[in-house]
C-alpha cells in the first residue's frame, strides 16, 4: 500500500512540474501596462516600507514593447511616468518626469510558462515643473536628463496570449540642474504588469 501510494504521489508531481514548465509563449513579442512605485531615494522617508510612494508622488504607469532579439534576449522599449505633488513650499503644483528606456532583457528560461529574468538598459528622462499660485501663468520648465537601469522579474504566462509579471528594477537618474526638490532621481521601482502576447 505505501509503494502504491508513493507513486501516486510520485505521477502528481510530474504532472505539476510539466504544467509549472509548459512550453509557452513569453518569448513572443508582446506589449506590456504596468503599475507600481518608484522611490527615488534622495526623496524616500520610508526606505523601510518598498511599497510606500514617496510623499506626494503618484504610482507609476507604463507601457512597454518587447521583441525577442535572440534566443535567450529581448529588447524591450518601455515609456513609463512618474509624478509629484504638493510642492507648495517651492513654488510648484507638480512635478512630472517621463522616462524613455532601451532595456536588453536576458531570459532565463525562455520557453517556459515561469520565465525568469534579468535586464539592463539606458533612459532618457523629460522632466515637466509645473508652476503654482501666483506664478501658475509662467511657462512649464522642461528639462533633460538621463540614466541606466538594472533590474530583475519574472513573467508567468496565464493564457495563450495573456501573462503577468513582477519586476524589481534600480533606475539611475540624474539631471544637470535640480528638479523640484532634487537633481538625483535614482531609486528602486517595483511593478506588476499585465502583458498581451502576439
């Protein structure tokens, strides 16, 4: 009865692992929406607490195309923003930056339904101060600057062209001037994403 048993056990378990590592289809091009925190850390009076904004920002919201490059590489080009309020005590009603980035995004398990990874990129980064109260009829200041980003995630494929992710990324971003409050930006971002797969 106990060997009996034992298989049982033992035919379950190969049926888990091979639908946990059916083959999939996250190494197909795909366009991805995300939504999550950025915490610049010259800015984070939480840096205990990853998943609190930083005073007054708003979450982030993206998208991103993503295409393999190679059998184990993507490229991923993704738009994301990220904004600031309440910043009455410098004259401003917001401040907005917008990121443009150009990440190579490694794969680890590439044709799998639970596909690991790492990427690395460079940003270009917009930046918009938006004035406030008696000087709400100035112009917007704009500037540029610019960054690299190092990360980590995991996508999971849900349905044949519909899968989820998780990514960990530290964004390095610095302006030549301050911005609002500060001219370093770098910081860790966390985000869910929901990715519809061709």
């Amino acid at each position: 009865m106990p060997c009996f048993r034992i298989k049982y056990l033992f035919v379950f378990a190969l049926f888990l692992a091979s639908f946990s590592f059916a083959k999939g289809r996250l190494s197909r091009a795909n366009i991805g929406i995300e939504y999550g925190v950025w915490k610049p850390s010259s800015l984070d009076a939480y840096p205990n607490q990853p998943l609190k904004s930083v005073d007054g920002a708003d979450p982030i919201i993206g998208i991103s195309f993503t295409s393999p490059f190679l059998k184990s590489h993507a490229l991923r080009i993704s738009l994301m923003q990220w904004q600031q309020r309440e910043l009455m005590q410098i004259g401003l009603e917001s401040v907005t930056l917008r990121n443009l980035s150009f990440d190579l995004k490694y794969v680890l398990l590439p044709d799998y339904k639970l596909s690991p990874y790492v990427s690395y990129g460079i940003a270009a980064i917009w930046s918009r101060e938006q004035p406030s109260g008696s000087k709400s009829h100035e112009i917007p200041l704009d500037r540029a600057g610019w960054g690299f980003n190092l990360g980590a995630g995991i996508d999971f494929l849900v349905g044949r062209h519909l899968g989820l992710g998780m990514e960990y990324q530290y964004s390095y971003a610095v302006f030549a001037k301050p911005v609002g409050l500060t001219d370093n930006y770098s910081g860790p971002k966390i985000a869910a994403k929901l990715v519809f797969i061709f």
